[in-house]
C-alpha cells in the first residue's frame, strides 16, 4: 500500500502551509498529492504550482469537474501537466453534484453515468492523439452540418497512458468506475465495509471489462489527527461528516447519506439530514456517531494509526491518501511524519 495526501480546496488562507505540506510530503517519499475543486479555487492551476516547487511525488487532480469543462479542454488540461511535470500528473474526473453542476455550471445533472462514460472515452481518444471525432448521446465531434473538423491534439503527453481516476460512491457508478477507469477515488472508507460498499462493485466492473483487479488503483482518502484522546480528535471532524451525510446535495439526491446508510447508518443520517437542512449545524454534526467517525478517519497514537492502516491495506486499499489534520503547520507536519512511522510499523513501508 502506497500512501499520498489530499490538500483539499485551496484559497482557504493556508496556501504557503498548504505547499509546505507538499514539499514534505514529497520529502518523505509520499507517492502522490491530489487537489480538489469545487466553486472556489480550480485543481490544474494549484497542482501546477505544487509540482512546480515539488520533485518527485505525483499531482493529481480529486477532482476535476466533468460538468465544467468540454472533455477536450480536460485532455488538453492533463496533456500540457503531464508534460509540464515530466510524467507526474494523474486525472481525477467526477461528476460533482446537482447543486454545484446546475446551480454553478448552468449544466443539467441527468444521466451521470452516461455523461461519464461518453467524456471518459473522449478524453482518452483525445490524450492518444488521434483525430477526433465522436458520435455520442451527449458530444457528438465535430458538430454536423458545420465548418468543424477532426483535430489532432499537438501537445505530446510525458506517457502514452495518463492514469484515470473517477470518484465514485454509489454501486452503479463504481461497477463503471471498475470497468472503464485505473483507478477510484473513495470517501468515507470504512474498512470493514469497504468490501460490500466499494470493492464488491469494482470488481464487478472489471471483470465485466475482461480485467482482473490487478494494476487497479483502490484510492481513498482518510482524514489523520495524532493525540492521544480520540473522542477529542473525532469531534473536530463532525462538522465535516455532517456537512457530507447531512447538506452535500437534495434530501433525495445526497450520495454521501446513502453511503451512510448503507454502513448501516439509517436512522442516523436521517437524523444528520434532517437537521442539517433545517439550519441546525450545530444539531446535525452532535448526531454523527462517534462510531462513523472512528471507522472513517486514522485517530489517536501511532500504534492505532499503524493498526488502522493495517486494515486499510488487508481490506484492498493500494493508495491511502491521507488529509492530515493541525491547527498550524507543525501539527500537520507531525501527522504526515507519524502516517509515515505507522506505516513502518504496520509493516507496510
């Protein structure tokens, strides 16, 4: 098992921290650091900069949005880092939610999966270099009927193949993210049920695809707070859970609540949401079980890191990617240092 970091959102006043905690990341042989976008800053220009001031580990975008760009913009997007970064860039595309892809990008949330199928096969024949062309329910390439024209891409990626990831949650979108992409990029993991919430679906797509789970990237990232009192850490991240199970997306369209329940958590993230959408934040992150907490972040002592660690790896996870948790830099530091220590410990370095 490899181990990366997730440096979330930038422009959060914590950007000369946030590359600090690249570089020593990169310092202690972290595999890869992955960006994430939502409305606010985009991932390409940070995961630029980070590589820029970085020397060996892998930027990866977590994610970049499907509904704001054309797949041809993405191609030309991960071509120009991968050749830019010298064959250390990995695509991460997700769909995003209702809220943000209609509400900000004016574009309608209808058939994910399509959509995702349809641009994950564009941008591969785009990063390949071949003209483009496409007939598609959602881009057709060129527009018929106009001046539009096959076109080759002239940039020349770093690699014949970029690897691609998809962020997935819900089972039919992981039997696709198994059969049509390198990798998948999970959240809130719980290892015990990793098995019947994610890895049962993958390979479901895999074999559908005629491939086995080998050279397939299990990616989830795993928020790490080091302490010794672990029902003190688990409380700094309720109000992430319930932002996630409680107001990420519609009271019928919330995939992080639906995960949540089938964690076995039903009452619970009925409990979260329904406050949450009432306005009672507050409310909503003391009714997150302290259980789905523990079972979804690595809390506590370098010994309980390592153990968690330990599980992670025995239940199929091949990158942990890890959003080390501080109030400064130095207590972000430490737990990047510690989830290194641990992982020797686990046995895994």
């Amino acid at each position: 098992m490899r181990l990366g970091i997730n440096l979330g959102y930038w422009g959060a006043g914590m950007d000369a921290d946030n590359l600090a905690v690249a570089q020593e990341a990169d310092r202690l042989g972290y595999d890869v650091c992955w960006a994430a976008e939502a409305y606010g800053s985009d991932a390409p220009t940070v995961l630029a900069w980070v590589a820029a001031q970085t020397e060996r580990i892998d930027v990866g975008s977590a994610i970049l949005q499907i509904p704001a760009r054309q797949p041809a913009m993405t191609a030309m997007t991960a071509a120009t880092l991968d050749s830019l970064t010298k064959g250390r860039f990995r695509l991460g595309l997700g769909v995003s939610g209702p809220q943000v892809s209609e509400g900000w990008y004016g574009v309608k949330f209808d058939k994910p999966l399509a959509r995702t199928r349809e641009y994950v096969e564009i941008v591969r024949k785009a990063m390949s270099r071949e003209r483009l062309s496409y007939e598609g329910e959602h881009w057709t390439l060129p527009l018929p009927g106009g001046p539009g024209k096959p076109i080759k891409l002239t940039v020349h990626p770093e690699r014949e193949h970029i690897p691609l990831y998809i962020a997935a949650i819900g089972p039919k979108n992981l039997e696709q993210t198994g059969e049509i992409a390198d990798g998948a990029l999970l959240i809130f993991p719980a290892a015990e049920h990793l098995e019947a919430t994610a890895l049962t679906h993958i390979r479901a797509g895999r074999e559908k695809a005629g491939l086995t789970m080998e050279g397939f990237d299990v990616c989830p990232t795993v928020p790490l707070a080091v302490g010794e009192d672990v029902s003190g850490l688990a409380d700094m991240f309720r109000p992430y859970t319930a932002l996630y199970v409680g107001g990420m997306g519609s009271r019928k369209q919330n995939f992080y609540n639906q995960l949540a329940q089938r964690m076995g958590y039903e009452k619970e993230a009925a409990e979260i949401q329904d406050k949450y959408l009432a306005g009672d934040k507050t409310g909503a992150a003391a009714a997150v079980p302290h259980s789905l907490i523990d079972s979804t972040t690595l809390l506590g002592s370098v010994e309980r890191i390592a153990d968690g660690m330990r599980a992670y790896a025995e239940a199929g996870v091949t990158t942990l990617t890890l959003a080390p948790a501080g109030f400064t830099l130095d207590e972000r530091i430490t737990a990047l240092r510690v989830g290194t220590e641990a992982m020797e410990r686990a046995g895994l370095a």
